[in-house]
C-alpha cells in the first residue's frame, strides 16, 4: 500500500508494535500501510458512515489481511472501541476543535491512551491547548505538503507538562524547535490568516475597540518577528 505524503506521515509517527486504531478511516489505507511496514500487529479501522466503512472492508480484502489484524467497525469516533483494546490512535483529515470532542466523548477511552498520532484540517492551535489541558504533551511535530497544501502533524504523550506560549500553540512548539523546511511557508500562511481578520476589524470602530484587535495585531506582530531567524 504506498501512501500520500500526508498519511506516510502518520505512520512515520506511531510507535513500534503499538496496537492502533485510525478513526475516521475513510479507505482503509492507514490501516493497511500500518501492517504491511510492520509498524502494528493490530489496527482497528473505525469510520462513522457506511460508505467509508464499506470501502476499508474491500481494502483490507483486497489486500488479503485477516481480521485478526484489521478489524474494520462502524461507529462514531471512539465508541467503536473498548478501554485498553489499542495504545495508539490516529485522527486525520477533520478539524481539531472535532478532535476535541471525539477524545472526551469516550474518557474511559482516551485515558487508556498512550499516543495520540493528529492530523487537523483546522483548529490545531486550539487542539494543542486542549491536549496540554488534559494532560498530554507534544512530543513531536511535522509539517508535509501534499496537493499543493500544508498539513500539521501532531504527536502527542500521555503526561503533564508546561503548557506552550499561545504563539507557540499557535506555530506548533516542536515546530518552531526543529525549523523543518516547510516551517516558513507554515507561518507565512498564519501571518496571511491574522492579517485578514485584523484588515476586517479595521473596517469597524467597534471591532478596533474589542480587546481581541489588540490580540490579534500583538500575534501578526510576534509572528512576522518569527520570520526573521
């Protein structure tokens, strides 16, 4: 099964003979790749629509994997699982602030975790924040373009630690740490955002007068000081 840039990425971040499961499946494809490199013994494939679900049944058909090694489930985020079945799952292609949701929906769940492999569409800052908040940490970090568009990748532990600056929850703290080659164009995209919602604001006396204008030219200020290293 060779994969996207975006989804290899995902696999690159689960851990050696973790037991996985990939929610929001779609094909299948994770889950087969996770196998086929050897990077799992077990995945469970989970997807809420049937058509998803229907789809990573073929694919693992297809590629001749027993259900001993990919059980394929329908359901909603991690209610297809039971507490301590898998170590590791990996979420991608949603927003984050769904991300959120999906983890505290099932906290029996989420608190036998041991890596959390993220990829959101959007709202990784508040992502971030909600796993320093609930007692993960960032491990790793990775950034791939894929179609023309940047993907953050995200990897987090189970354990307290220090909670970021909000520009850092905002660029990705190991991001900034390792500088990867993708991490200029990363913040000329988070520069290109905050700008559009400040230039909106200036149009408004109103607006100008809110306390989030001041947060927001202090953030466009902060990240084009990050462009300079």
């Amino acid at each position: 099964m060779h994969l996207d840039d975006r989804l290899q990425a995902l696999a690159d971040f689960v851990p050696e003979k973790s037991r996985v499961a990939d929610i929001g499946t779609d094909h299948g494809y994770l889950a087969v790749a996770l196998i086929q490199q050897g990077k799992s013994d077990f995945v469970v494939a989970g997807d809420l629509n049937r058509g998803p679900y229907e789809a990573a049944k073929r694919t693992v058909h297809e590629n001749a994997i027993g259900e001993e090694q990919i059980s394929v489930r329908m359901g909603d985020g991690l209610a297809v699982l039971q507490p301590g079945e898998v170590d590791t799952i990996c979420i991608a292609g949603m927003g984050g602030i769904l991300m959120n949701t999906i983890l505290e929906a099932q906290p029996a769940v989420t608190e036998q975790l041991e890596t959390l492999v993220l990829q959101p569409m959007n709202g990784a800052p508040e992502l971030r924040e909600w796993l320093y908040d609930h007692a993960w940490h960032i491990v790793d970090e990775n950034l791939v373009i894929d179609d023309g568009r940047i993907y953050e990748i995200i990897k987090a532990e189970k354990g307290e630690r220090k909670k970021p600056s909000g520009l850092d929850l905002l660029v990705g703290p190991k991001l900034w740490k390792k500088k990867p080659p993708l991490l200029r164009h990363h913040i000329e995209a988070l520069l290109f955002q905050q700008r559009r919602i400040l230039n909106g604001m200036e149009k408004s006396e109103r607006a100008k007068g809110d306390r989030r204008y001041g947060v927001i030219k202090r953030r466009v200020k902060a990240l084009e000081e990050r462009l300079k290293w």
